[in-house]
C-alpha cells in the first residue's frame, strides 16, 4: 500500500478520534448549559444530538428538568428531624451559574430559615426562585 493511503487512513482516523467525543446525545427532559471559550453560549433543551467545537466548547452542567426528590437530616438535642423536599429546575442557566454546589447552597440556606423558625413553603420557595428552580413540596418529620 503506498504512503500516502496510509497517510491519509492515519489522518482519517485521528480526525474521527478528535471529533467523535464532541458528539453528544441529549434525552427527553434533559438540558445542558454550554460555555464557549469560558463564556455562556447556549441552553439545549431539545432532544436530539448536538455538537461541540472541540477546544471551544464545553458542556458546564447537564440536569434533569423532571421533579427530583431529595431529603437531608438535621440531629439537634437528641431529636432527629428529616425534612423532604421535591424540586424542579424551571431555568437551568440560574441553576447553573448561582453557585458551585446549588443543592447543597440551598440546603444550607433553608437550614438557617428552618433554625429561624420559617419553614412554612412559600418562606422557602424564595430561596429556589433565585436560582431558578420550582420547589413543589416540603415535608418534615420528627424523631426523639
């Protein structure tokens, strides 16, 4: 086989080798947020396949936009409170940009609303809303 053949499969395959990871698949009720060059770029929240420049673009966050349920604890003098709540993400560029680790900022700043004697709904629904996010239900229950 001459060289140049093999030069071009060679090339032919260090193309697909950098292109293909750039091809990504995005589900029913799923959406990423997209950066280029460090800058936001984009919101897909179609299904379909998309495709990023390589070295330009990059995914920064993809999540669920179905209700999630999460719970956490909180253990104060020998009573145990475990508090439920379900969220949905209405605006996945808040989401996304309001703090490094949204769900646990969250989390924290409803503790301290809950330490402040605000646990009714709508108290802690503010706190979701600036980080575009629907909070749908919150439930406690206590144990000794």
């Amino acid at each position: 086989m001459p060289r140049e053949i093999i030069a071009i499969l060679v090339l032919a395959a260090l193309l697909i080798l950098f292109l293909l990871p750039n091809i990504r698949l995005l589900k029913i009720n799923e959406a990423v947020v997209i950066e280029r060059l460090g800058g936001f770029l984009k919101v897909i929240d179609k299904p379909g396949i998309f495709f990023l420049i390589p070295l330009f673009d990059r995914v920064v966050q993809k999540e669920s936009l179905l209700p999630i349920d999460r719970s956490w604890v909180i253990v104060d003098s020998e009573i145990q409170t475990t508090y439920s709540y379900t969220y949905q993400i209405v605006d996945i560029k808040m989401f996304c940009y309001a703090a490094t680790d949204p769900i646990t900022f969250a989390e924290e700043k409803m503790t301290q609303r809950i330490q402040n004697g605000l646990d009714d709904l709508e108290s802690l629904k503010d706190i979701w809303l600036d980080m575009g996010v629907n909070l749908l239900e919150f439930q406690k229950n206590r144990k000794k």
